[in-house]
C-alpha cells in the first residue's frame, strides 16, 4: 500500500523474499536500520538470522530421486556366494521438525517483518523531514542573500548622502 502510495508497484511476494534475505543477513538488517541499506542480499537460509533465538530447526529434507531398481549381476562361475543379489540399502528416516522451533521462526520473521515496517517508516519520516529542513535552510539562505543585499543597498545610500551632505557643508563653509 506504501509503495503503491508513491506510484511504485511491488509484488508482496518479492518484497516478503527481499525481506528475508535482509533479515537473513546481520549486516544488511543493520543498514536497513541505520538508513544505509541500498540494495537487497541475496538470499540465503534463516538460520543466521534465527542465531541466538534458540536451536536451529533442522533444514527441511531434500527431495531425493527415484530409486531404480538395481540390475542384476551377471553370474560368474565363482562360488555362488558372491553371486548374491545386491540388497537395497535401507533409507534413513526423514527428519522431524520440532513444533515449537517452527512457531517460534515464524514469530521471529513476524516480529522481523513488523521492525521493517516500522524501520522503513522511520526512514520515510525521515527522508521527508530531511526535504522539509532542506527546504526551510533554502528559504532561509534566499532571507539572507536578500538582507545582505539591502545592507549593502543601504551603505552605497549612506556613503551617497554623506557624499552630498560633505559636498553641501564645502558649499556653506565658503561663504
């Protein structure tokens, strides 16, 4: 809604991604806080951003190939032993994720979600007390230069009527 306010569209989606990559990254989250952040990190795990918030949760499993099935040995005129069929080896279980660990990371990028907010709003605030300042410093300078100006104005009209008042004492000192 923000940035639709200011003619700039944004898809939530990407800006939800560039809002993790910058809360994934220590050093970014504290550019954005300082108004220094000029362009987002790329992305990476959350665990980082998660350090010291509790035990990481375990990464989510990764999608494993299909099996195929083996192909036979051929048969060789060794003892039958080493003629066996291979067995497959048994698949490790898939990792559980801890309930707890889960809601606790979505509270941490909710919470990190809502410092961005405010963060950026502090920054917009910012920005525009920044122009309006600006803005009153050039008013004041233009004050100023105008002031000067009739200070100067004023001393050429002094130092004309002194000039005249000088001439016209000359004048009456002589008779």
């Amino acid at each position: 809604e923000a940035t639709a306010a200011h003619g700039q569209q944004v898809d939530p989606t990407a800006a939800t991604a560039a809002l993790r990559a910058v809360v994934a990254e220590p050093d970014a989250l504290a550019d954005l806080q300082a108004v220094r952040l000029v362009d987002t990190p790329a992305t990476g795990g959350l665990g980082v951003a998660f350090a010291g918030s509790g035990p990481a949760a375990p990464a989510p499993p990764k999608e494993r190939p299909p099996k195929h099935a083996a192909a036979p040995k051929a048969k060789s005129s060794k003892s039958s032993k080493s003629s066996k069929a291979a067995k497959p080896e048994p698949e490790p279980p898939e990792p559980e994720v801890d309930p707890a660990l889960l809601q606790a990371a979505r509270r941490e990028v909710g919470s990190a979600e809502r410092a961005l907010r405010t963060a950026t709003n502090a920054a917009r605030r910012t920005a525009e007390s920044a122009v309006e300042v600006e803005e009153r410093a050039a008013a004041a300078r233009r004050r100023a230069d105008e002031a000067a100006q009739a200070e100067r104005d004023a001393e050429a009209r002094l130092a004309a009527a002194q000039d005249a008042l000088a001439a016209l004492e000359g004048q009456s000192s002589r008779r």
